[in-house]
C-alpha cells in the first residue's frame, strides 16, 4: 500500500489527497511490440487505482508488470507521463502536418474533426482549435452515428478495424518526427494511463488512516 501512502503527501508534504481516498481495483492493457503479425501483443494488467492521482496509477501499473518481468522496460505514453518522450509522443502531443491547414495538428485533434456522422462532419474548423476546445464540441456527441473518416479528400472506413484510422494516424505523425520515433525503439513495453478499461470502486478510506497503512 506504499503507493497510497504516497499519494498524501507531494514533494513538500502539501497534502493533496481529498477526505477520503477512493480506491479502485482496474485493469489496463500494456502492448508489447513483436516482429510479425499483428505487430503487438496485449497483456492486461489489474492494479490498485486511486482517482485524481494519475502518476501514482503509472507507478501503479508499470510495478505490477514488473512484478512478472522485472527486466521489462516500460514507457507511460500519454500527457501524464513522468518520461519526457512518453508525454512527447501522447496523442496531445505528437504532431502531423496537414497541407490543408498549413500546420502541424496534434492527432487527437486531426482524429475528432475528421469524423463523418450521420448528421454532419467532418468539421474542419475544430483542425485550427486547441485540443481541450475540440473534445468540448458538442458536435461529436449529438450529430449521430460515426459513418467513417474523410481527411485532404480521402474516405476511410471505421470497419472492420475500428482502431486502423487512428492508429494509421499515429504512424504517419510519427514517421514525420523520426526522432521521437527513435526514441520509442529504447523500450519494449507500453502503456496508457487514460485508455478506457474496466474499473470497480473497493473502498472509500479516510485521509487520517492512510499513515497507518
């Protein structure tokens, strides 16, 4: 329980743990790449969750993976990330170079205004916004069902793979920033701290137990 323990206290010992520390019990993929089809392999991960303190759960999760592999070197990608080229290459991060808009786009971005709904897209003026303004809009949630992509006059289909476009997306950014691309090579393990996966609430425990603990 060091890790909860931890989350008390930060740096200066300023307190930043709310009353009660809500603790889940969650489960997260981490990918290893391989040299053939399908070029990775998952491994879900179950560890102790605790809500707001995302670089606690990092620690969290990349403990648990080396509790079974304790050579495994693992690289957190997403803006959480403590590592400098894991936070580099997060989808808020890594840029691809649009000729449309004659600017680097973050991915996430370039992925929310490409979609084509039943009801409208793709909404090419979220291209030009900031990230946070972009995932605001309600237009991605109240415009119907997703019916494919459509990037610099291109169509791309959302089945069968329904991940290919994004991950399309993240390749391209990454063979414009070789780079960033180069560092990636360093580690054999990754994770994402803010993918979607299965969570349930344990317990509920109050600040003044956790020294205890």
């Amino acid at each position: 329980m060091q890790h909860i323990r931890d989350c008390a206290i930060l740096d200066l010992h300023k307190l930043v743990c709310p009353k009660k520390l809500e603790v889940f019990m969650a489960t997260r993929t981490i990918c290893f790449p391989i040299s053939g089809y399908p070029y990775c392999r998952e491994q879900p991960v179950t560890f102790t969750w605790i809500k707001g303190s995302k670089r606690q759960n990092i620690r969290a999760v990349h403990d648990a993976v080396h509790t079974t592999d304790p050579d495994v070197s693992i690289l957190e990608v997403s803006s959480a990330s403590v590592q400098p080229e894991g936070e580099g290459v997060s989808s808020l991060r890594l840029l691809l170079h649009l000729d449309s808009v004659a600017q680097d786009v973050p991915i996430s971005t370039v992925f929310e205004a490409t979609k084509v709904f039943e009801h409208g897209g793709p909404f090419a003026d979220l291209l030009t916004c900031e990230p946070p303004k972009v995932h605001k809009d309600t237009r991605l949630r109240t415009s119907g069902e997703l019916l494919r992509y459509s990037l610099e006059e291109s169509e791309y289909p959302t089945e069968p793979y329904p991940d290919s476009f994004f991950e399309w997306l993240y390749c391209r950014a990454l063979k414009q920033s070789p780079e960033k691309a180069a560092q990636l090579s360093r580690y054999n393990a990754f994770s994402d701290i803010a993918a979607a996966a299965d969570s349930k609430s344990i317990m509920a425990i109050p600040r003044e137990q956790l020294q205890s603990m």
